[in-house]
C-alpha cells in the first residue's frame, strides 16, 4: 500500500472498529505490504486493510471459518465481531484474533511440518468451487514478463532466463503427474504466528489448488525433511518455480515489496547458479 493511502487506511480501521464497540485508543502497524496489518489496543485485535478491489476479503474470511471448525492451524476471526469483510472510505477491512508470539521450539522444524501436514488434512475437507489452480499464478507471472511495459526494468537476458524457467518449471511439474487438492500457497515463515496456541498460518487469500509438493515448496529444507511422503524430485521444481515466480512479481512496476528489486536481483542469481534450489522459506527467513 502507498504510503501517502497509510493514515486514511489506519483512520478506516479504527472508525469501523469503533462502529462495531470494540474498545480501541490506538492502532499499531504491525505489517505493511500490499495491505497493512493493524494491532487495534486494548481490544487487542488485528485488523487487515485493503484498498477496496485489490483484496479477496471475503474468500479469505470463508477459508478461515472453515478451516476453523476442522480444527486446522489457522489464525481465527474476531469472535466479538460479525465474521465479514467491512468497507470505509475505499478500504475493505477485516478483523481477526490477535497472537502474542513466543519463543521458537526446539522441535520447531518436526512442528512446522506436522502443522503444514495438518493444514494440507484440513484443506482436504474443503469444498471450494472458485478457487484458482497455481498454474493460473505462473500464467500471470510469464505475461508480466513477456510484456516489458509491465516489468521495464527487467534487461533481456534476465527476461528470457525468466520465461524459460517459468516454462520449463511448468512443464516438468505437469510430467509428474502428481495428485492435487486445495493448498494455503504461500506457507513460507512469514505466513506462520508462533502463538501460545501452536503454529498457526495466515495469509490464506493465497489459496489454490495444486500438489502438495507446490505447499512444501515455499518452507525451509530442514522442514521438509519431516514432511512425509513427497515427490522430493517435484519439490525441487517446484521450489525453482516458485523463484522464478517471486523474481517475476518483484520486476512489476507496481510492486511494493521492500527493497524488490534487490530480492529480484538475488533471484536471478540463484536461477543463474542452478541447483540445489533454495526453499523461498529460506529466503524469507534472512
């Protein structure tokens, strides 16, 4: 979100929050990217703020509920509130339960992927008919690199290494002939609280279907080495899919990720440099 939209976006969430009587005297920005993530005092509640249009608010909320009442390892909704996506002033706003965060567990690798293997247990009993295939993700990530007016800082040959990874990637992951069901795709360490609760993913408006191995792909080696019963050759292209895809995402004018298109460059670099693949959990961690 652009800075100069950040006070209009924090007076949208704390308007609603006083409309729905929840008790608040401040809001403290815990996360910005694409939307901003509030920590809403003393209520103690998170709110999520999107300009209005650029978020999948209400499939998010859905998701979450669901994955609820499977008693999968999610992050839960505000119980003080009705379970929605509320709009001000061109924000959608969503409200969601607020973790305290503890220390890592010495376990925490074997943790990381039980909870995964959970959340995969839990998505597989949910019947969603809109959700989009990760395919659809690469599709979009080759046409903001086949069209430079999209991604003009991005110089020829790293355009071509680019497309042809996004293709070949593709390719060799389809020859697999894997199974696939719903995934979160996206559960890299920044998707993951450490709460009092367990391990807890968040972010599920990145949703898709695909193989699991997709899933695994965005964790750290040290946890996929606990995950049981992966293709770990479809991991791995997975794994540089998944960079080829990041690094496509970090050329687009509209970015926001901090400092993208250093991560960009490193990207490139590792592409370049050729296996072993880092996992982008790896990348997400330093």
């Amino acid at each position: 979100m652009e800075a100069q939209l950040v006070p209009r976006a924090i007076a949208a969430a704390t308007a609603l929050a006083a409309e729905l009587e929840l008790d608040i005297d401040d809001a403290v920005m815990v996360h910005q990217s694409n939307k901003l993530a509030l920590r809403l005092a003393p209520c103690n509640v998170l709110a999520r703020v999107a300009l209005t249009g650029h978020e999948v608010a209400a499939f998010e909320v859905n998701l979450a509920q669901r994955l609820t009442e499977t008693a999968s390892p999610v992050a839960a909704l505000e119980p003080r509130v009705e379970p929605r996506p509320y709009e001000r002033d061109g924000f959608t706003v969503t409200f969601w339960t607020y973790y305290e965060s503890v220390a890592p567990d010495p376990n925490s690798p074997a943790t990381y992927a039980d909870a995964l293997h959970r959340l995969h247990a839990g998505l597989r009993s949910v019947d969603l008919q809109t959700t989009p295939h990760f395919l659809d993700r690469v599709a979009e990530a080759e046409q903001l690199v086949a069209h430079q007016h999209e991604t003009p800082r991005l110089g020829e040959s790293d355009r071509r290494l680019l497309l042809n990874t996004l293709h070949d990637a593709r390719e060799r992951i389809l020859a697999r002939g894997a199974a696939e069901q719903l995934l979160h795709g996206e559960p890299h360490p920044g998707n993951l609280l450490r709460t009092r609760d367990g391990l807890l993913f968040i972010d599920l408006e990145t949703c898709c279907r695909g193989p699991i191995e997709f899933d695994v792909a965005h964790v750290p080696h040290r946890v996929s080495a606990h995950y049981p019963d992966l293709d770990r050759v479809l991991v791995a292209e997975c794994r540089r899919l998944a960079l080829a895809m990041v690094a496509a995402w970090r050329w687009d004018v509209r970015d926001e990720f901090p400092d993208g298109l250093q991560h960009g460059r490193d990207i490139l670099t590792l592409l370049r440099q050729g296996p072993p693949w880092p996992a982008l959990g790896a990348l997400a961690a330093d």
